[in-house]
C-alpha cells in the first residue's frame, strides 16, 4: 500500500500565521473554503516539549474537519514527510488597520 501524501498548509489565523501537516485536503462544497482533514503531529519525545506544537495540538484536538478561508491561504505544499508545526507572529509595521478580506471576485456594476 502506498503511503499518503502529506501537506504543509499555511494560513493566517486572527494575527498569526499557522504552519501545519495534514494528510488530506480539497476544495470545499462552501464556496471559497479549503477542507483540512487528518492534521499529522509530530510524535517527540516526551521529555522534549515544544510549546508551538503543544498549542495547535490542543486548538485541532477532536477536530475532524477545518475549513480554512481560501484568502487566509498563503500557501500548500505536498512535502516527503511531516515536520515541525508552527505558529508566527505577523509583523505589522506599526499599522493597526486590517485590510478587508477579498473574496476572489469582483461583482459586475449594474449597467
């Protein structure tokens, strides 16, 4: 049996960008949603305990499915094996005006 592929997803999440694993993903039925399924943590040490990897454990647990905003995606790649899973904070540059999410379309002015 082949092995499945495994993917990095990176998307933006509220002021932070989330690096994970996961072994399925597809284009969602909701329109402009990407479906995560099968998040892939890194099985470490126990006496080693990375606090990144801890948190996005605890936010995904019992999570079956997430639907990620296809805006919110910066990028996806299929990679050999899982890595470290992270969560960085964006720099802002001192603005405190967030842009408004842009949807992919522009609709067509009444004529």
């Amino acid at each position: 049996m082949a092995n499945k592929p495994v993917y990095k997803v990176i998307f933006l999440n509220q002021t932070q960008v989330y690096e994970v694993f996961c072994t399925a993903i597809y284009q969602s039925e909701m329109y402009g949603f990407i479906e995560v399924e099968e998040f892939v943590f890194g099985e470490r040490s126990q006496l080693l305990v990375d606090p990144a990897e801890e948190k996005l454990k605890n936010e995904f647990a019992g999570v079956k499915r997430s639907y990620i905003p296809m805006h919110a995606i910066i990028r996806i790649d299929e990679v050999e094996k899982e890595g470290a899973v992270k969560v960085t904070e964006v720099k802002s540059g001192g603005d405190k005006v967030t842009p408004f999410p842009y949807g992919g379309f522009i609709p067509k002015p009444n004529e």
